[in-house]
C-alpha cells in the first residue's frame, strides 16, 4: 500500500490520484477490480496482493497500520542515508545545486514561501497536507501528468527526495496562497505552453552550464 502512497491518501486530501478514505465502504466486488485497473500504471498486481490491498483498504484500522509502516519503512531507508538537511533541500528546490541526474529544479513549476514558479501548485503547505513518507514518494517517483515525462529519463533520487521534504517541513503552511495555482485552469493550450516553457528551461539551463565549461577550458 505505502507504493500507493505517492499519488493517494486516506485523509482526505487530493494527490495525483484520488484520495482513497471513501473506498472502504465499497463492496469487495466493486473494489478488487478497480484496484485490479490500476496494473495499466503500476505494473502486474498478482491476486493475492490485489486481495491483501482490498482487505487492507477495508479494515477499521487501516490509517493506524499504514502509520505504522511508514514509520517502520522511513526508519528503514532512511538508515541507509545521509541525514536529511533542510539548507541542502532548499538549493535543489531552487536550482542552487544541481539535481543528480539533470532534472528540472522544482522552483522551475513551483513556488515555496513565496518564490519559484506557477505551472504546479505552490508546495508551501506540500508537508503539512501530505507528510513526510507520502511526501517523499510523490518527490521521487514524479509520477504527474507534466513531471512524468521529464523526470522519467531523470529521475530524483531517493536522497534528494529526503533533503527537499526536510526543506518542505520547515514552510510554515499559513504562508501558502489561497485558491488554485494559475496552471491547474489553463486548459490544453496552457499546458502546451508549459511543455514549452519546460524545455526552454532546460535548454537555456544546458547552454549556461556549456557556456561555464568553456570558460574554464579557457
């Protein structure tokens, strides 16, 4: 279920995908095969984890379980880790330090605290909203419609994913803007027009950084 988490939640709040909290009042009938649909976009689901997912999303205690988990999981990798840092997460946001593999910085799309761009939502209340595992998912697998195909060839690491949620925790939610971001209404057209503004980005991005290495080579 923790795999879900990235585009899901069970508390009510709207991620890329629709929240979940309603679902266990499905019958099992109606249930297993929506659950089933979702191997079009995360792969094969053997029956038996369909099944496990379906009792899951049914059981009275299921947020308290899927807490638990994450706490278990979070301790897990992040034992393998650098220790998350706040300073390091706000340069990736911003673009002050590169990403690992050549990815977009989110201030490209997104604003926090009042800075960075409008073409996503504003990521300022992004932790409170979501928390920290959810969180750290969504960061990493980039699975949104205009992220998608950029972050696929450039993927955020698990690493960096833990430095930019540390950097999130710390936005104080009350700073975010009311109402939706300016791209979430922009229609076919605008959407184009970010795809554009995207790659632009990143090539204006790729000539700054040749035209650096030139003058080095000087």
């Amino acid at each position: 279920m923790l795999s879900c988490a990235g585009c899901h939640s069970l508390a009510g709040v709207k991620l890329n995908g629709p929240d979940l909290s309603h679902v266990s009042l499905w019958p099992v009938g109606q249930l297993k095969p929506a659950i089933k649909r979702m191997e079009q976009r995360v792969g094969p689901l053997p029956d038996g984890d369909v099944d496990a997912l379906a009792d899951l999303l049914r059981a009275p205690n299921v947020r308290e379980r899927l807490k638990a988990e994450e706490a278990r999981i979070q301790a897990m990798f992040m034992a393998k880790l650098e220790p998350a840092n706040a300073a390091i997460g706000k340069k990736l946001f911003f673009g002050k330090t590169e990403l690992q593999n050549g990815g977009l910085a989110c201030s490209a799309c997104h604003a926090a605290a009042g800075e960075g761009g409008n073409l996503g939502p504003d990521l300022t209340s992004a932790f409170s909203r979501i928390g920290e595992t959810p969180l750290i998912s969504g960061i990493e697998k980039a699975g949104y419609k205009i992220m998608e195909p950029h972050y696929r060839w450039r993927p955020v690491t698990k690493q960096e994913a833990v430095h930019l949620t540390k950097y999130l925790s710390t936005l104080d939610p009350k700073m975010a803007p009311a109402g939706r971001p300016a791209f979430a209404h922009v229609g076919a057209g605008g959407a184009m027009a970010a795809m554009i503004g995207l790659v632009l980005y990143l090539r204006n991005g790729r000539k700054g950084r040749e035209t650096k290495l030139q003058r080095r080579r000087k």
